[in-house]
C-alpha cells in the first residue's frame, strides 16, 4: 500500500493533468505534448524510411492541398505546428495523422474517396484524433496501467525495444502501418467524427460527403473481398454513416459561411 504522502502525490498529478477535448469531454493525460509530438515524429520518420512512398505528385498535392484548408480552420497552438504529408503506395484504403503534425495517407484511399470533399471526411477525422489528444489519452492511460513511464522514457529516449516500439505506434494511432493494429476507442472514433465533419465544414468542404465516404468504404468490403484497412478499425460503419448524414444538415451553415468567405478549396 503506497504512504499517504506517495499517494496525495499521485492523486495531485492526476488533477493536474486533468484536461479538456474539444468536445468538452473531461481527459487524463499524464504524459506532456512534448513528448507525444517527439514520439509522433519519430514514428512518422521510421514510416518514410521503411513504407514505400507514392511518387505520384498530383496525389500528394491534392493531399497537401486538403491539410492546408483544413489546418487554416483550427486554433492557432495548432495551426502553429509544422504539419506535413506524406503518401503511402500502399493498396489498403487508410489514413493516419500523428501528434506533432504529421498526416499520412495510402493510394488505396484515393479509389474509396472518390473527390476531395470525402478525402477531407477522412483526413478531418484523423486531425480530429490529434487535436482531442486521442494518442495522449491512450498512452496516458498505458502509463497508469503499468505504473511507470518506462514505455514513454524508453521510446523518446531511444532505447525501446521492438515491441516497445510496436506498442508506442499502435498507441499513436498509426499501427495499421507496421502491422500492429490497435483501433481507437469508440468514444475517440465518436469524437473525432464530430471534429472532422465540423472542421471540413467551416473549410469549404462539404460535410454531406463525410456520410457518403463511409458507405463508399461499406460498399467496397462487399462481394467477400476483404475490408478495407480503415473500415477494419472503425466499428458500427453503417451506424457511424447514419449519424455523420443526420448531422450534415446543423453544418450547412458553417459551410455555406465559409464559401460566401471565399473558402472554395479545389485540391483536385
């Protein structure tokens, strides 16, 4: 049993950590931004140096093109990282983005989506996994569970081992790359939902296609063929499809503002 002033101690680290998503939901994050942009930086430089990159440059424009509008619309800590894109020549239809900035996508996604309005569903939900701290809350809450940082110290510090490694990636949301794969809560799926439709929407995209994208994904897993990696993390396809087309029509305002204000992306 801890003493009372190892406990207080504990008790008083946890109250402070206590923050706030953008939602207005109550988080513990125990470990700092700092490190969890360090670490979403190195595991986005070890995808570069080990994926194969797309060399198809009209994909990794309308890709930029996409991040751009988007990062325009958040609020300025975020907007202030340095955000850059990569794309994966990889056939599984997925898409990440890592603490820090980094956002990655795979050709495979490029048949699913099939404009730029449904492209910026997919890539506004995966900004909407960083800037709720979705990679924070879930190393967070490993450290609590093993009652250490060792996982985190290891990782930033460069000692990890290879499962450590694997761990740390899964846990910042990017393990469908390396084969490690550890879906996001379906509160953080919810969540970043509800960021990445509203945000697409104040940047002159069309939320109604966020619906449409994921009965795109729905349709392309029929005929027996296998799931595409992306449908394959995200739970309750058809209900998550029902909920973003029922709230399309609450962010026709915000879209509709943001084409008066001239906020017309064509990424292509």
């Amino acid at each position: 049993m801890l003493p009372r002033i190892m406990l207080a101690a504990v008790l008083l680290a946890l109250l402070a950590a206590c923050a706030t998503s953008p939602t207005g939901r109550r988080q513990l994050l125990v470990v700092s931004d700092a490190e969890v942009n360090q670490m979403g930086l190195a595991t986005f430089q070890q995808m570069k140096a080990t994926d194969k990159l797309s060399t198809d440059a009209k994909k990794r424009a309308t890709a930029e093109c996409i991040v751009g509008h988007l990062v325009r619309q958040l609020p300025e800590q975020w907007q202030a990282y340095q955000w850059e894109v990569q794309v994966f020549a990889i056939d599984s239809a997925n898409a990440f983005a890592l603490p820090g900035g980094k956002v990655g996508l795979n050709t495979g996604l490029f048949r699913v989506a099939s404009n730029q309005d449904q492209l910026a569903a997919v890539i506004g939900h995966e900004i909407g996994h960083v800037i709720a701290r979705h990679s924070n809350e879930r190393l967070s809450q490993s450290v609590l569970a093993e009652a250490g940082t060792s996982l985190v110290g290891a990782y930033v510090g460069r000692n990890a081992s290879p499962d450590q490694v694997k761990q740390v990636v899964a846990l910042l949301g990017a393990g469908t790359q390396v084969g490690v794969l550890l879906p996001y809560s379906r509160l953080h799926e919810s969540e970043a939902d509800r960021i990445g439709q509203e945000l697409m929407a104040k940047a002159g995209f069309d939320p109604r296609e966020a619906a449409t994208l994921w009965e795109n994904m729905i349709r392309a897993s029929g005929g027996g063929a296998s799931p595409p990696r992306l449908l394959s993390t995200h739970p309750d396809s058809g209900q998550r499809a029902a909920v973003l087309k029922q709230n399309a029509p609450q962010l026709m305002n915000d879209y509709n503002a943001a084409r008066s204000a001239g906020r017309s992306p064509r990424c292509g």
